[in-house]
C-alpha cells in the first residue's frame, strides 16, 4: 500500500496544527476476579508502554496518548459494558482479552467502526479480513498454536509422528474446544491418534483426567487451559510422573503462574508462544527510565518480563506501530478510530523496525492486509527452568500449517457471513 505523505510531511504538518486531544486506547483489563492472576501484569505492560511513549517521545506522531481502564473481572457483560461507555471517548482499538467478550463485541465494533484487535485469542476465523472487516488477531491465533505444537512435535520425530499418541486436555469452554477441529485435521495428515481430555471450569479438580492420562500413556500432551486449571494441571502431571518435557501449553497456559507452585517438578515444561520472553531486550531500560524510576509505573514495577506483562507491551506496541501506519496513510495525526482500523489492515513489522523499537528478535515478522487480518501465524516454544525461575525461547517462530488452517478459516467465515448477511468487504 502507497502512503500518501511520509513521515517528514506528517510531522511538518503536525508542527503546523493546533494542540489535538489525546489518542485513546481503551483497556478492558481484570485485575480481580479469579484471573487476576493473569490479568494484572497484561494491563501493566499495556498501560506502561504507551506511558514510556509520552514521556520518551512526546506521544505517537507528537499526540499523547492516553489508556482509559475499565474492569471487567473477565466478566462478558461487564466487558460489553465497558465498551458502551468508553466507545464514545474516541477510543481507537479495543483488546476485550476474552473469548466471550470478543464473540459479543465483533457485531458491535463492525457497526461502529471501531478496530478490534484480539491477539492469540477469540475467534479464529476473524483472520478472514473479507467477513471480518473490524476483527484482527495477528500475528497468531488458536488455529496457529495447535499447528504449532505439532510442526515442533514432527521436528522432535524425525518428522514422523505415525502411531504416536497426543491428547489435548482443555477448559470445558468454547475457548478450550478451539483446536479440536485442527487437531483432528493434522491427526489424518500426520497419522497420529488424537484423544480429548476435557476439564470442567475451574479446573481445580483433575485427579480423573490424569489418572486417564496415566492409563492411556500418551506419548504428549497439549494443554489449552486458563487460570488455576494450568497450575493444576502441572502438578497433576508431575503426580503421575508424566514427562514435562513432552507436555506443551498454549500461549495461555505458559506464563510464571502456571509452573512456579509445582516447584521443581515443573521444569522442563514447554509452553507455545507468538513473542519474546524475559527482560533482555533494550526497550525495558527505557521502561524502567522514563515509566517505573519516574514513579508512573501501571502496577508495583515487579511483573517486568514476565510473560503476560510482555504480551501486554507487545500489544500495545502493535496498537503504536498501527497508529503510525494511519497516521502516515492519512496525513493527520490525531487519526478517528476508522482511521486506525485502516492503519491496523497495513500494518507491516519487520525484524528491522522491531529492532528500532527496542525489541529485536521479539515476535515473528508479519504483514497485515484486507483479506487477512491474522498475519503469517508463526509460532515459538518456550520451556521453563525451574532453578532459574525463567522462560527460554527454544525454537525459532516457525509456520504453522496453511493447507490445513486455509480451508478451516474458510469454512468457518463463510458460515458467519451466511447467518449475518456480510457481504466482501475486500472487494
């Protein structure tokens, strides 16, 4: 896509115009309930990058942005509300950080032109920018993360996973039941046999499914879980002496949350994931200058580099990055939310641009367009050492599985768009 001034005509032109009110990121965050847990270090790492932007650089484009916070204590009607009474603020994107919340906000967003971004979670065929015109999750979504696991599994076979036995043991929940489709899918492709182990929400009680899990003696197991199901799950599966080197979580499942209460016996532990992790990276000296030493720090300071306050700031930069790319395609800085809804559908990051950020190496290199909102759908693996306390990158972001994932994103978008009535909004 042509942008139709550079940067130097946005920022001459920016220099010219009168102070212009703040960009607003709305944060639908749940730093209580039972998920808080989870929910707190995301909305710190959201709320202190865009802090470090206004203070190191003067806001996006010489506008300060501002983070409204609403809770939702990972309620859906609570987060429905939240929207209702920020959307009038000129709030630019929404991040609901909730699978049922995204699922009420999509009609609602699309009718009011306001950009949604749900990044590894939500509903997997929004990647389809033709039906989902308002919907994005790049740069990876559940669909992604099963293909993921087994792409990694393939490369730890030789490439041959014939006669192997996977189960996927998942929160009981439309969430949990996300990659079922897929892993039957890559099961007929790859000749392994696929075994579901559900888990009821909480997911406090699982002493059946992993006394089933010892009898079935799979040869891994994958884990779509959330909250204290994740934690559960580990122990249980130390209990039973399962090999935690062959048990892999989704991106949900793989935070310091999940493992530090098994203690050493949850080393080993694998963990998927579509962005860097830890602390080494030079974005968070800036971090710690202009946001935590300044005392404008989101929460205590003490969640920096961990997992979810990483996924955070990764978010949030995407949000910036988008908000730049709008900037430059409208030639005007103080951008409208439908503005930043066509910066989001261009948006191109790079290995050269993250490495400007501050953040090299951090998360694959993707391209966002009209017809697909969900980037390139590379995965890493993460794996915890429980003596260091810390979270490894232990592979490349790699492809996940197109033929398989293509025609899944297909099937489920075009069945939407018949029960809405949506017509191609790429045409």
């Amino acid at each position: 896509m042509k942008y139709k001034l550079g940067t130097a005509a946005v920022a001459a032109m920016m220099a010219a115009s009168p102070v212009m009110a703040d960009l607003v990121f709305p944060s639908l965050s749940y730093r209580t309930g039972p998920y808080a847990a989870g929910g707190i270090p995301f909305a710190d790492g959201y709320a202190d990058y865009f802090t470090m932007l206004n203070a190191r650089d003067g806001g996006i484009g010489g506008v300060m942005t501002k983070v409204i916070e609403c809770e939702t204590g990972y309620n859906t009607e609570k987060g429905v509300e939240c929207y209702e009474s920020t959307k009038g603020e000129g709030s630019l994107v929404y991040q609901p950080l909730s699978t049922g919340i995204t699922y009420q906000l999509i009609p609602k967003t699309t009718a009011d032109n306001i950009p949604m971004h749900t990044m590894g979670y939500g509903r997997t065929s929004a990647a389809n920018g033709d039906v989902f015109s308002h919907t994005f999750n790049y740069p990876a979504n559940y669909w992604n993360g099963a293909s993921g696991a087994i792409n990694y599994l393939l490369g730890e076979n030789g490439g041959d996973l014939k006669g192997k036995k996977i189960a996927l043991v998942y929160h009981n929940s439309a969430y949990g039941k996300e990659p079922i489709r897929t892993l039957q899918e890559l099961s007929k492709k790859h000749g392994f046999e696929f075994k579901e182990v559900p888990v009821d929400h909480p997911g406090q009680e699982q002493k059946s499914q992993w006394l089933q899990i010892r009898r079935d003696k799979p040869d891994y197991v994958i884990m779509y879980g959330w909250g204290v199901m994740n934690q559960v799950a580990v122990q249980e599966a130390a209990n039973i002496r399962f090999p935690m080197e062959n048990f892999i979580g989704i991106w949900w499942s793989g935070s310091e949350n999940d493992v530090l209460a098994a203690g050493d016996a949850a080393n080993g532990y694998k963990a998927l994931t579509f962005h860097g992790v830890g602390s080494d990276f030079p974005v968070f000296d800036d971090i710690k200058t202009h946001v935590v030493d300044a005392g404008n720090a989101a929460g205590a300071g003490d969640q920096i580099g961990t997992v979810l306050y990483n996924r955070g700031l990764y978010a949030a930069m995407l949000a910036a990055e988008a908000v730049k790319t709008a900037q430059e395609i409208h030639g005007v800085a103080d951008i409208t939310p439908a503005q930043m809804r066509d910066g989001m559908e261009a948006l191109s990051i790079t290995e050269e641009k993250m490495a400007a950020l501050g953040l090299p190496n951090f998360g694959p290199s993707f391209d966002v367009s009209c017809a697909n909102h969900g980037g390139d759908g590379f995965v890493g693996v993460t794996q915890w050492d429980a003596s260091a306390k810390s979270w490894s990158l232990i592979s490349d972001f790699a492809a996940s599985d197109s033929d398989v994932i293509g025609p899944l994103i297909t099937e489920d978008s075009a069945a939407y768009a018949a029960e809405n009535n949506i017509e191609s909004s790429c045409n």
